[in-house]
C-alpha cells in the first residue's frame, strides 16, 4: 500500500515539474555565489538556497525589479576578508532583520 501511495505522489511530482521548468524567471535553485560573482579565496563556496528564500521573501526584497531577476538591490564591490559585501551588505543585514536562527554563524553559510 505505501508503495502504491509513494508511486502516485511521484507521478504528481512528475506533471507539476514541467510548468516550474517553464516558467524561467523564477532563477535556479540554488547559487554557487563564489562562481557567480568571481570570488577569490580559500574558503569553500557558499552554496545560497535560492528557492528557499523565494518561499518565504518577495523577490523586491533581493533584486530591484518587484518580478525578481536581473539587478540585486546590492553591487558587491569588496568580495576579500570577512568585511566583504556579501556579509555587510546583503546576507547578514537580513538574517539579523529577520532573526534568522545562527544567520551569522560561520557555518550556517560556509559548509
Ligand atoms: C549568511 C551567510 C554567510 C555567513 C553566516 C558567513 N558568510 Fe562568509 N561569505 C558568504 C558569501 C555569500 C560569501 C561570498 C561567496 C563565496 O565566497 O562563496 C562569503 C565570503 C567569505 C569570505 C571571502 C571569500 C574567501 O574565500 O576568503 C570570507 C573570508 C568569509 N566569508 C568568512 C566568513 C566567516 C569567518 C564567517 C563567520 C564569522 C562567515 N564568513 C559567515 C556568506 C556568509
Ligand atoms: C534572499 C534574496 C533573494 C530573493 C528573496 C530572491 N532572489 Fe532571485 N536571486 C538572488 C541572488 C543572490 C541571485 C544570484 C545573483 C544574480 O544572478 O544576479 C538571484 C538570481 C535570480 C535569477 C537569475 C538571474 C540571472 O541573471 O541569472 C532569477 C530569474 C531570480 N533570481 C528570480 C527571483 C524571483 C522571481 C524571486 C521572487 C519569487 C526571487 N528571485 C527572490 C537572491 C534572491
Ligand atoms: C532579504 C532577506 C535575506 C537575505 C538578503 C538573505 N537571507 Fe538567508 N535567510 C533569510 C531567512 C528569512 C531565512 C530563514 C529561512 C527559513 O526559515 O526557511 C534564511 C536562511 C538562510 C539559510 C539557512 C537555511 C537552512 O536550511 O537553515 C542559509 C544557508 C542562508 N539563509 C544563506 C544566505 C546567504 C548565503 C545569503 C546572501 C548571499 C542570504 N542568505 C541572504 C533571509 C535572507
């Protein structure tokens, strides 16, 4: 019986799959941000959960355009250090906003 049960969530996984794949302009499901934005240094690269923060934001939060994609509300200028953009000036400032349990926490973002 639970084989049948799991079959048929599959199956419906399987059909609303194609119209997520369609609709483009909600971006990847996650973000190498150490690729994307050409980071250099020794730390392993941040892997941003790009869909997980779709569920509970709106997109304006991040990108300038209210629809999400293209531009974010930050240009990342200081990519070196621990004083970098990305900490000051985008991930961090929201995550202490928003309370985010361990939103600063080395290891919440660096695995
Ligand atoms: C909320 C997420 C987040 C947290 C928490 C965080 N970082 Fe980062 N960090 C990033 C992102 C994004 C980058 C830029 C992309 C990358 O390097 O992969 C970055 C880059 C860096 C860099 C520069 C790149 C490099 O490889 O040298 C250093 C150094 C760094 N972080 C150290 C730390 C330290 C130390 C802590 C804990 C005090 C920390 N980070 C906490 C997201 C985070
Ligand atoms: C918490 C921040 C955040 C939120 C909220 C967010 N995004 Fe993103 N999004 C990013 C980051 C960071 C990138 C990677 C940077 C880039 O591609 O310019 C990105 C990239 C994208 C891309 C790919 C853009 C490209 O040029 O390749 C699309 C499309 C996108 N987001 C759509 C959306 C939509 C639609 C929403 C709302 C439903 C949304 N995003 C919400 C942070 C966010
Ligand atoms: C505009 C607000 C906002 C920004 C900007 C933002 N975050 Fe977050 N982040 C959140 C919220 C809210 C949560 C809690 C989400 C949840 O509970 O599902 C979160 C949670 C996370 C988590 C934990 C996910 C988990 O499974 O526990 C990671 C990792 C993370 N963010 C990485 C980043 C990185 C890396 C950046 C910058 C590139 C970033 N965030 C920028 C709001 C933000």
């Amino acid at each position: 019986m639970k084989k049948i049960f799991f079959l048929a969530v599959l199956v419906g996984a399987m059909s609303v799959a194609p119209s997520l794949v369609m609709s483009s302009e909600v971006g990847p499901e996650t973000i190498d941000m150490k690729a994307e934005f050409k980071v250099e240094g020794a730390k392993q690269a941040v892997i941003f959960p790009h869909r997980q923060h779709q569920a509970k934001l709106a997109c304006g939060k991040c990108h300038q355009s209210p629809q999400g994609g293209d531009d974010l509300i930050v240009e990342f200028v200081n990519k070196t250090g621990s004083g970098n953009d990305f900490h000051k000036k985008f991930c961090w400032p929201c995550h202490v906003e928003m309370e985010v349990p361990k939103g600063k926490s080395c290891s919440t973002c660096h695995k």
